[in-house]
C-alpha cells in the first residue's frame, strides 16, 4: 500500500490555539470482525495553506469484543508550532530517503486558521504516512511526542487491514487532562443546536437537500420587482457560510420557484450581505406581487 489512499475518519477542530502545550486524551470503543490494527493520529494544520506539523499517532490492536481505547499526549506549544511546520507537499515520499523540509509560513497564518485535528485510520499508504511526518530522516522535532514509525510498523498494520468484513467504532470523545471520563450523553437538543453553528438548512431535518419538496421551504410575497430579502440563522454560524439555494419543484441548485408564474428564478447572495446570523438574497427578474418558494442551506462546516 505505498500509494493507496488511506480509509479514515477525521474530525477537524476549530481554535487549535486554546489546547497548544496542553494535554489531551483521546478515548473511543472499537471491534472488528477480525482481529487487525488501526491508528489514530493527532496534528495541527492549516486551513488553507499547505502546513502541517508531525503528528502524533498511536496503533491499537483490535478484537472481534469491543474494547477501550485511550490516547493520552500533549501537543506542542505555540513556538514549537512555529519551528517545526513544514509543507507535506515538499516531502520526499520515496522508500529510501523520506524527509520533510520545514517552512515559515505558520508564523504568518492567523491563528484562527489553525485546526487541531484528529484521525482513526484503519489503513494508510506508505507515501501519505511520510507526507504526515511519520519515518522522515533524522529524529522528530523538539516538542513532539512518540517516535516515528517504522516501515515494518506501518505495513504490519496495513497488511491487517480487513477487506471482507467490519469495523466498528462508537463513543469517540476528546478531552482536556489525562483522564478518559466516561462517555458524555448530552441532550439530543443541544447537539442540534451545536451541529448548527457548522450546518443549517430550510429542509426538515431528515430530508436531503435538493429534494423536491415544498415542506419547509422559505416563502415569500414579492414587495418589489428583484425582490430582495433577508433570512435570520436559528443559530450564528462560525464563520460567514456558504449558502446554496434549492428550486422546491425541481431540486435543482441556484434557482428558486415563482409560483404565481410558474417559472424559475435565478437567486444570488448580494455582495457584503452575507454574516454569522444571516444572510440577504436576490431573487433576480422576480416580479412585484408573485410569490417565491424555495429551499436554502449554510454551511460552515471546517
């Protein structure tokens, strides 16, 4: 597996910056339906650079019995960040000479571009295990914990790799400390209200989006040819979301539905207009009087 793509499970987390230095410990229950190897790998990168930092990982051996996993360590510090970044793109990948070079783009980044982010990885090929800090030449930079694996280590752990079967894996929780408390059961209300701050749309909640349906759909009656209005998030998002507008009658992308006409209309977010709480939208060549329907999603997601 020295170029295939890795099966993974990741979960980027937002203000890397307020758990630099700091000790983490990961926890999750796991089984298969053979006995094999999977690997959970901890970095900080970047958003929208190419800069990673070395991660940290750990290999557990799965069991047909479900069992509990930990993973306890501490990332490295702010400076350490600093020092220690490096382009994945750059990385000697080859079986012979696996290097990583280290740049300066982390002290110009600004720190809300920093994601802390969390894998659990059931295989992983060769080249993309380098290219992720692991077996480069020479030790691991200052400040990073665990050693780097070896080529054995890493094809043992591909080569148990389970192509006719499961893995299951459930309870995955990350938090501050040493300790693996138990696994926190928060009401169903306050994940959804949590989940909103990353995604939110008009459909009900199991309905996909583009689905042709008029049940939740935003309606409005046109005050003014080129209607523009505004719609309020039941939640403020992250950051400014990216929306995308949905016909209720045909489920096509871009356009909403004038009713009174029976036509489509091509709908747009004006410029300046879009915000963590709401955005404003443009029915274009819609006529004063008709009534608009249509669907609408925000995402935010990292």
């Amino acid at each position: 597996m020295n170029n295939a793509s890795s099966i993974l499970a990741i979960q980027g987390i937002e203000n890397a910056y307020s758990v630099l230095g700091k000790t983490i410990t990961l926890s999750f229950w796991a089984r298969a339906s053979a006995s094999t190897k999977i690997v959970s790998e901890q970095q900080i990168h970047s958003i929208t650079a190419p800069l990673w930092t070395p991660t940290i990982c750990k290999t557990f051996d799965l069991t047909t019995t479900w069992q509990k996993f930990t993973h306890t360590y501490t990332l490295p510090t702010y400076s350490q960040v600093i020092a220690a970044g490096y382009n994945p793109n750059a990385v000697d990948v080859s079986l012979t000479n696996p290097t990583y070079t280290p740049v300066g783009e982390a002290a110009t980044l600004p720190l809300v571009d920093w994601l802390f982010q969390v894998d659990i990885k059931t295989a992983w090929c060769l080249g993309e295990w380098r290219r992720h800090g692991n077996a480069y030449s020479g030790s691991r930079p200052s400040g990073f914990e665990g050693t780097q694996q070896t080529l054995t280590e890493m094809q043992n752990m591909n080569n148990s790799f389970i192509t006719n079967g499961y893995y299951d894996i459930a309870q995955v929780q990350l938090e501050l400390g040493s300790v693996a408390t138990p696994f926190e059961l928060r009401p169903i209300s306050t994940e959804f209200n949590l989940c909103q701050r990353y995604y939110e749309k008009s459909y009900n909640i199991y309905t996909p989006p583009g689905t042709i349906t008029g049940t939740g759909n935003f309606v409005v009656r046109c005050s003014s040819n080129n209607q523009v209005g505004t719609i309020l998030f039941k939640q403020s998002k992250r950051v400014n979301p990216s929306i995308t507008f949905y016909n209720p009658s045909t489920g096509n992308p871009g356009t909403w539905r004038d009713v009174s006409s029976g036509i489509d209309i091509i709908m747009s977010v004006p410029i300046g207009s879009l915000g963590h709480s709401s955005f404003a939208f443009d029915a274009t060549s819609s006529v004063n009087g008709n009534q608009l329907q249509g669907h609408w999603t925000a995402s935010a997601e990292i």
